[in-house]
C-alpha cells in the first residue's frame, strides 16, 4: 500500500535568536505573546497545507483556544503585529482573515523532500483564496444580485471560509454555492488541464518505452492524473508554455540522458525544471530554425491516448 500523502509536519525550527517580530511581542506582551507566537507556528504545522482562515466564528473560537489566547482583541492586535513585521502575509490577512506564515513554509520545507507530493507555496494560498472571491462574485451577479460577496466555502481543508453561521441566508447562499460547484465540476477540463493530461502521458509512455514493466499492476490512471496536476502547475503559476514542457520532457526522456532514470513524475519534472531547460539548452538538442507544432487540444479535439500520433 503506498504512502498516504500528507500535507503536515511533526515538527518546525525553532531558533534561540529572536528576531524582531518576537522582540516586539516580548516587549508588548510579555511572556504571553511569545507563547502566543509559539503556539500559532505548532497550530501552522498541524493544519493541512499549513494555512488559516478565521473568517468563521467557530474557526476562530479554534484557533485562539488553540494559541492560548482569551482575550479575542488581544489575540487580533497581536495577529496585525505580526503583519506589520512582515511575519503573516499582509495581503491574505487583510482580503481573507487567512493566517499565513511564508518564513513558517519555507522553514518546513525539508520535510516534503521524500513525499510525492510538494509542500504548498506563498502564490497557490493566494490564488486559492482569489479564485474563490472571484468565483462567489460572479455566482452572486448571475443569480441576480449586486455582485457583493456574501459568503466563501474552501473544500481543500477542514475548515472554510464563511459568514457568521447564525444568518440563515448566508446558509442559503453557501447551498446554491455548493450546487454550482458540484454542477462546475462535472465540466470539462481547462484547457491547461487538458495539456498537462497529454504531456503527463508523454512523460509516462516515453519511459516505458526503455522500460516496458514501468509500473505493472498499479493503477496507471491515477499515476497519470497525478503528474498531470503537478505539470499543471508548471504551465499555470510557473509560467511554462506546453511546447516548451514537451520539449523538456523529450529530452529528458530521451534513452542516453543523464536525467531519464531521475524524472519519473510530475513532481520531480516540476521541481528539476529550470535546471533540465538549461542543461537541454547547453547541450543544443533544441531544434533550429524551425517552431515547434504548438498544443492546441481543445481546438483539435486531441485525446490524451493519441500522445504519439499528436506529436508527430
């Protein structure tokens, strides 16, 4: 059985030297704002994807009771230091009453090394929750309102953000919501979707194509719907075109490649990306003189089992 993904720790540094965040609070609140600091990292390192939204009054009853704090405006003036330190992330705090620490992440990040999954980044929290805003405007205008955003549910973890759950038309509200998403997701694909799914096969069969018992007996789609997710993420927030990630991924692949044993997932192909172009680069395997034959899946109505027949 293979290794549930996790998206915590069991631990985070803690460094003797203070800095100016813990100096401040120290020098404000005493011993009680560095337990409060202390207690909101270990908080951070137990919460899936380790962010915090306490939009809703029951998650913020949560957290404070978790941070040792009983005095709710205490606990806030704190939360707003530690943004004006740059400690909390300014813009999720402001827009979302997401608690959100970038130097926490970046401190935790070893910890992902040997999972199949990376750890979330600073822009994919911030995209979340923008996507989110965005999505309940437009929903509020089509249903004939004025566009003002009344409610926000999260179904990437336990807890979401909402509205006051004592006001029965923030509930009715978070119902239609609910439906439209369901109704959402029984929808096509996006586009960069639906070229990540080709490349994420590409990748798979060039490999098995050396190796011909490359994993038998697993389940092969849920391996490629995976890479595909991860591949995803290098067209839409790093930037990459897909004919570039092709290219990436047929010279890595390629039998003599020093690479072709190390990128076996989209995971690994996102996280050594930059160094793979460069090196393929440097060594002039990109063709001159000529521009390779751009992705247009929608357009061509191209499925993703047709990898061979569609890059030729």
């Amino acid at each position: 059985m293979a290794r549930p993904v996790r998206h915590d720790v069991d631990y985070f540094p803690f460094y003797v030297k203070r800095g100016k965040t813990l100096n401040i609070l120290q020098s404000e609140y005493g011993n009680e704002g560095i337990g409060f600091f202390t207690n909101m990292m270990r908080f951070l390192a137990l919460t899936p994807d380790h962010h915090y939204s306490i939009k809703k009054e029951s998650d913020a009853r949560n957290f404070f009771a978790e941070t040792g704090v009983t005095d709710r405006k205490k606990g806030i003036a704190m939360i707003e230091l530690m943004v004006d330190t740059e400690k909390l992330d300014r813009e999720l705090w402001e827009k979302y009453s997401v608690i959100v620490c970038p130097a926490f992440i970046d401190s935790v990040r070893d910890a992902y090394k040997r999972r199949l999954n990376n750890i979330i980044t600073l822009e994919e929290i911030r995209e979340k929750y923008r996507s989110q805003e965005v999505s309940v405007s437009k929903t509020a205008k089509n249903e004939g309102g004025s566009g003002v955003i009344v409610s926000k549910t999260d179904t990437e973890t336990p807890q979401g953000v909402n509205s006051d759950d004592n006001n029965t038309q923030t509930k009715l509200k978070e119902t239609k919501l609910k439906k439209s998403k369901k109704e959402k997701s029984k929808e096509e694909p996006s586009q960069s979707m639906k070229d990540s799914l080709i490349l994420a096969n590409l990748l798979f069969d060039l490999h098995k194509k050396e190796v011909p018992d490359y994993h038998s007996g697993k389940d092969i789609e849920k391996i490629k719907n995976d890479w595909a997710q991860d591949i995803e993420k290098i067209i839409r927030l790093d930037k990459k075109t897909p004919d570039v990630v092709r290219q990436v991924i047929e010279w890595a692949k390629a039998p003599d490649c020093f690479w072709f044993p190390n990128i076996q997932s989209g995971s690994k192909l996102r996280k050594q990306f930059e160094t793979l172009y460069s090196q393929m680069i440097a060594d002039g395997r990109k063709k001159s003189g000529t521009k390779p034959k751009p992705l247009k899946i929608a357009k061509d109505n191209i499925n993703p089992d047709d990898v061979d027949q569609y890059f030729n």
